[in-house]
C-alpha cells in the first residue's frame, strides 16, 4: 500500500514522501497514529495544502529550538551526589536529575531529549547534550560536585 507520510518517521523517511509500505503496517500503526495517509489522488492534494501549513510549522519550531539552544549553551548546571571512597558516587547521574537542574534554572526541557554519552560515576565537569530538534543540539556544562 502507498502512502503520504504526515509526520518525519526515521524508519521511513520524511514529510510528504510517498513510501510504499506492507497493507497491516499502514493500516494498524500509520494510519491510525496519523502519521501517513492513504496515497489516494485526493489525498494527495489535499496533502499539498497541508504541507504549506507544516513547514511553516517546522520553521517556528526549528527557530524555537535554535534560541533555547542559544540559551542553554550560557547555562552551566550543578549536581550534588553522595560519594564513597575514591570520589567514587553511588549510582549514577541521571537524565532526570539533569532536567530536575534545568528545570530550577527556567528550563523545562524532557528528559528524554537528554543524551548523555557516557554514564556519570565520578566527580567532575561533564559536557551533556540536549536533542531540541532534529538538527539542533545544545550542550550544557554539567558540574558534578560533593554535597
């Protein structure tokens, strides 16, 4: 089955692609989540005036992004954890004690755009990346201290 896609999809591709696809894929996940539409004649030009409405859409998030990116790239957050011997810390830091720092500086960022590549276990300055969009990433100094 073809179909228009509405939304940019990684397994698929991008918005306004025609991708062909299995019928129970397109009918049980795509379709019914809105996220493609069926590649009907219709459809397709009804896709068009839609698609004006999206990247107008995807350029105000995308200039969204780029200022909060602009302004977390000034932000240096602090995170104190218990340690052991060695300045070893139990456990590890994790997303949402970072987006718990952001959030009592202003930021309200998901923990989920959070991106930290390797775990934190050990005292220091870490730099932690923040996914704001597909195409923008911010990086915030991280400050792991005794508390």
């Amino acid at each position: 089955m073809k179909v228009i896609l509405r939304k940019n999809f990684e397994q698929l591709g991008k918005v306004g692609d025609i991708v062909n696809v299995k019928d129970g894929y397109a009918l049980n996940y795509l379709i019914p989540r809105q996220i493609a539409y069926q590649a009907t004649k219709g459809n397709i030009r009804a896709f068009e005036e839609e698609k004006k409405l999206i990247i107008k859409r995807e350029a105000k998030e995308l200039e969204a992004a780029q200022a909060l990116a602009s302004e977390l790239e000034k932000v240096s957050i602090t995170i104190p954890v218990k340690v052991g011997e060695e300045e070893k810390i139990f456990g590890t830091v994790t997303n949402q004690m970072i987006a718990d720092a952001l959030k009592e500086k202003g930021f309200d960022v998901d923990k989920r755009k959070i991106e930290i590549t390797e775990p934190i276990k050990s005292l220091g300055i870490y730099s932690v990346s923040i996914k704001l969009h597909p195409s923008v990433i911010a990086t915030v100094k991280t400050w792991v201290v005794r508390e």
